[in-house]
C-alpha cells in the first residue's frame, strides 16, 4: 500500500515561524556558519542523492549553495570538520530554546500546530502498519524539542535518543528498533546518507522511518529560490527535493510507504516575503493569487497539498526485509 | 495448484489476473460457452459438463447470479474448494442451499467474494477504529451508487428472474458487508425500495436502516441514479470521524480512493468547534483483489477456512438483504413512480 496525505487545517504563519520574528535568529545561524567555516571548510563536490557533480545555484547571505542536477536538491557548498559542525548545531539548537528568541514565546502554538501533528501522524502510521508500543529511535540535535513529547505519549515502549551529531559513537543498537524519525534531520546533517544508514542500521528488517524535512521542490522555495529566507544554514543546510529525498531512502534500503507534502504555509510564506520585499519578481499568475482572498489561496494550498508540491514534505518508509 | 473458473465476464477475467499474478498456479481452466481461448491464454470449456474435476483443485464461481448456486453446490461436492462472487445466490433460498451443501463436506473451503472491505480506505479505517485512536463506533452512513448507463436495462444484473433483485443485491451488499465488518452483526429496522427511474422490476434505488446488537444504527443508499458515481463511507465515533470515499478502479470513475481522519474537538481547544483539523490518506493502489485470492489460496494451503467472506459473512448479509425485501414488500411492495 502506498499513500499521500494531506492536511485540512490552518494557523498562520506568524505562530510557527514569523518571519520578521526569525530575521534575528536567522542572521545568529548565518554568523555562526561563517565562523565555523572559518575554522575549516570541505567543499562538496558530489550530490549526497545521486553522486552526481553538483551545479551552482547561487549565494545567500556569503555562503555558497550547489544543486544536485539529477534532483535538483540544494546543498550548502563547504562544510567544516564534522566535531565542528556538531558544535555548530548544538550552539544554534542551544540559541533557539533560549530566551532571547521567538521561539520561546510561540512555543506553545509550535506544541499544538507542528509537534503534536507530527504524533498524531506518527502515531496514525503505527496503527495503519499494525504496529503496537513499538520502539522508537529519535535523531535529533540535543537536547530535542519533540523527545520529551514523544516519551510523554507512551505511545512507545522505548524511545532511544540518537545524537546525530555523535553518529561515529552512536551505541550499537543493530536491528532492534521498530521505529526512526527524522524530523527535519536529515535538512542539517553533514552527511545525510551516512545519517540514513546509521538510523537503518537501528531498525529492524520491516521497521519503519518517518522523515520530515522542508523540501526544495515545494511551492515557496521554488518560487522565491535565493530570496526564501527560511533557506539558510545550518538549519538548511541540505534542502532536497521531494524527489531527492525518495532516492536518498530508496538508495538505504527502504520501500516508501508514504510520499506527502502536507504542508499549509506555502502561499502565506510567499506572500509574507513579498510583503517585505515588494521587487521580488513575480509572473502576473502569482501577483493575481496573492492579491486574492484567503479562500482563493486556501484552494491553491489544497492544490500543492494534494499534487505534492508544498514544501514540507513528510515520507515513511518501511526497512525492507 | 490448477484452478477452474465458471463464468469469464468482468469478474471471471479479474480473477483470472489475480491467478496469473501468482507463482504457485498451475492450469487455469475457463468454462464459459462466450470465452475465446487464444484471448483468455487459458483453455476455455464450453460447459460444466465437460469438466475433469479430477484435475480440478479449486473453483472460482463468476456467473451470473441464477446459476451461482447450482455452480457452488456442484463445486463443492467435486472438489470441496470453492471461491464465490458476490451474492452468494439470488435469494435467501440459493445461499442457503450452498450452506447445506458446504455443511455436508466436512474440511470443505469456501470464499465469497466481497472484496470492498479489503480496499485500503476501508482497512485503513479498520485499524484507526481498532486501534482505538477514534473511540467507540456511534453510527455509520454509506452511499454507494452509479449511474446505471446506456444498458442498464439490457442487463442480467436487472433482470430479476436471473438476478434475483436490483441494486442493493448487486452493489448495495458490498456496503452492508462493511458495515458488519465494522459492526457485527446488524438487523434490519426500516426500508424503502424504489423502481423510480430505470422501470426494469427491480429497485434502482435502496435505502435501508439497521441496527447493531449493541444499538449501534447504520444507514445505507444503495442506488443506480446516482449520476456521479459515489462511494462513501461515513464512521462517526466518540472520538472523532473517518469518512472514506471514491474507490480504485479500472475506470477511476469512483474517484481518488482516499480516508479523511478527523478528530473531535473538545471545549477547551482554540478552534473553532465544527471544523476540526482533519488529515487525508490519498491511496495509490489497491491490491483488494490480490488479497482475497491469496486468502482463499492460503486457506487451501493450510488446510484453514478462509479469512475473509466467510460462510458465516455471507450468511449474514444475505439475512439483511432478505430482511430488507421482506419489509419493503410489506409496506406496499417495490414503490414504481
């Protein structure tokens, strides 16, 4: 059985990811990239997904962006040392929970309209798969938001945290685990395919991987390319397509259950850069969609929601036997 | 394994395909007086007659509804393994004499083809319910319907001397076998069967109220003027809903076969009440067919009953179907307008 899903409800942007209210935490991430480039830099020559010689695509903020031209994913072009790259993300991580960003004030709307759907979803596929109290393997940079959420849902039976900035010492743990998820992991990783493989490794033969991430192919990110702000390292680092990202996990072994992008912030996104940026270029369709009512634009993100062309992107696959 | 399949129209062909799927059968043998042999692959025999039942290791009835019965009974005497489509006969008299033919044979496999609960909406649906993520089970509403089409009056389906009834014993049954895949066993509380548009003595239209042992009422529109063709299946629980609609089919004219998941909203969300997040599962594939064939072909295999479309299923829906004749014919027979 295969699958895509869509979701039907709203919240605005402004109580996820303002972004006005990010501008200060994005130019922290962007200084900090710089500064750990400083201290070493890799550059890559070949796609994660495919091998493929990767392509120029532009610049943000100083740092270089390359595309993988078999996919068409973005990937930030030089990269330091991975133990500098795991600071790097574990300073940026400590920087979001802290105080002296949005975060803290919206992370009560973030709880209720990006953590607990991701449960729900999660929680959903384990029914539908006819897996129950399973164990679950989370990678995620510590200390995670969602952990203490996914053990406070006893939905699971064990909820093993994996620091994927550790993964040359992550315990062994080789073919135990029913479940992985990598929400928004594999968008910041040093290695994506070395994370994949990693977390393969914990899973069981018919386990489960449940993957998130903000996808290049999506609407806002196509549209926008360079000027997306939300587009910037470390956070995004990776940013695949959907299409990247089905051949990244076919490529470890996994047979997709699920391929969706259920995502309802595309337009608004658009429409809040525009807002703040008014010479953003934009074709006469798109300038008429976001003249036009929320009702008009709702429809339209039904439309990408449904053909998967939004930019969050969730998959699940299945480890095969 | 070598298979006989009674009957190659629509459903004797998809089974057919199902069979070829497989890799542990052998000779697949076709008896229909119609079937051509280069076209079907397959020998085609023009009449039960002519059947070596020796070599014969299970049956596939896919006939028109008049013969199924005596095609089922003789199957089941020759070779004790029998897959039946949908409805298991005409009437309550046609199944109950292929029950008493299987209750005669000790060890005997019998499967009726109700392949609609096996589609992923519906099994998907099933394990959400299960699994106890929406609560207890409050009612269930289902429309199944088409449009009928330039022939419809032309057809056996319509002709109540082969048939045996109208939409309700030929489409409007898979819906009823949902319910009771949901809910148990139902009874009939009310019904209404109309001839309104086709005029072929057979109701085009069906509406039937059930209850479960627990009072659980389910509702079902079983129609052949639906203009749209629609498939939809309404589940509300304590919890929440799932509403699963439009069907995988060769023609697609059901729609993308999809499961919207809602859950209740309690008081003290932020939302506003009556318009709960929901989440739909658009599915690509349905392998509903595939399924069934290989519970039959397991079932032989291990010398088990089968699974699914049991004699017991197939019992029960029948007693609705008789049931809902039965009232219908009481308050005023079939309604002709």
């Amino acid at each position: 059985m295969m699958w895509s899903s869509e979701t039907r409800r709203t919240f605005p942007l402004s109580s996820v990811k303002p972004l006005e209210g990010m501008t200060p935490y994005r130019d922290y991430c962007l200084e900090a990239t710089h500064e750990s480039l400083r201290k070493s830099a890799l550059r890559r020559e070949e796609s994660p997904v495919t091998g493929s010689r990767l392509e120029a695509f532009g610049e943000i903020a100083g740092l270089e962006y390359l595309r993988c031209p078999d996919t068409d994913s973005l990937f930030l072009a030089s990269l330091p040392d991975t133990d500098t790259w795991g600071d790097l993300l574990k300073d940026v991580n400590r920087h979001r929970q802290s105080p002296t960003t949005f975060h803290a004030e919206i992370a009560p709307s973030r709880r209720e309209n990006v953590h607990l759907p991701k449960l729900d979803w999660i929680q959903s596929v384990l029914v539908l798969e006819g897996l129950h109290t399973p164990s679950l393997v989370e990678a995620s940079v510590p200390s995670s938001e969602f952990l203490p959420i996914l053990r406070e849902s006893r939905i699971f039976s064990e909820v093993v945290a994996l620091d994927e900035t550790e993964l040359a010492g992550a315990p062994k743990l080789s073919g135990q685990i029913d479940a992985a998820a990598l929400l928004e992991s594999l968008d910041r990783a040093h290695d994506p395919a070395l994370l994949v493989k990693v977390v393969a490794g914990y899973l069981r033969p018919g386990g489960l991987i449940f993957v998130t991430s903000l996808v290049s192919s999506g609407f806002d990110f196509a549209l926008l390319g360079k000027r997306n702000l939300y587009l910037f390292p470390p956070d995004r680092t990776n940013c695949f397509s959907l299409t990247g990202l089905e051949v990244l996990l076919a490529r470890a072994g996994f047979e997709l259950l699920e391929v969706s992008t259920p995502g309802v912030l595309d337009v608004e996104i658009v429409r809040a850069h525009v807002e703040r940026d008014p010479s953003i270029p934009l074709s006469v369709f798109e300038r008429q969609l976001m003249a036009r009512g929320g009702e008009v634009q709702g429809s339209f993100q039904t439309f990408l929601q449904q053909n998967n062309m939004s930019s969050f992107a969730r998959l699940v696959g299945r480890k095969k036997r | 394994m070598n298979c006989l399949i009674f009957g190659y129209g629509y459903m004797g062909q998809i089974r057919h395909e199902a069979l070829r799927r497989r890799n542990d059968i052998g000779d697949v043998i076709i008896v229909d007086p119609a079937a051509n042999s280069s076209e079907a692959n397959a020998t085609v025999l023009r009449s039960a007659d002519q059947v070596r039942w020796d070599n014969v290791d299970a049956a596939f009835v896919c006939t028109p509804n008049d013969v199924t019965a005596d095609l089922c009974v003789e199957s089941l005497k020759r070779c004790g393994r029998v897959f039946c489509e949908k409805p298991p006969g005409r009437n309550w008299d046609d199944f109950s004499r292929i029950a008493a033919a299987a209750d005669a044979i000790p060890g005997h496999i019998l499967s009726f083809g109700f392949n609609h609960r096996l589609h992923p909406c519906v099994q998907s649906a099933k394990a959400l319910i299960a699994g106890g993520q929406l609560g207890d089970i409050l009612y269930i509403k289902g429309t199944y319907g088409k449009s009928g089409g330039a022939r419809y009056r032309e057809s056996w389906r319509n002709k109540r001397e082969v048939s045996g009834g109208g939409i309700l014993l030929d489409q409007g049954i898979h819906m009823l076998d949902i319910f009771q895949f949901f809910l148990g066993p139902l009874a009939v509380a009310d019904a209404v069967l109309i001839d309104s548009f086709w005029d072929c003595g057979v109701e085009d239209n069906a509406f039937v109220l059930m209850r479960g042992e627990q009072g659980v009422p389910a509702f079902l529109h079983s129609s052949a003027t639906l203009w749209k063709h629609t498939f939809r299946l309404e589940i509300g629980c304590r919890d929440g809903y799932v509403v699963a609609s439009g069907l995988l089919s060769k023609t697609g004219s059901y729609g993308r076969e999809q499961l919207v998941i809602g859950k209740r909203q309690f008081e003290d969300e932020a939302l506003a009440l009556g318009n709960p997040r929901e989440e739909v599962i658009h599915f690509d594939r349905d392998d509903s067919w595939d399924k069934e064939v290989q519970d039959f072909i397991d079932a032989i295999k291990e010398g088990r009953p089968s699974t699914h479309g049991t004699l017991d299923e197939a019992r029960s829906v029948m007693k609705l179907i008789r049931d809902a004749y039965a009232i219908s014919e009481r308050m005023k027979g079939l309604v002709h307008r």
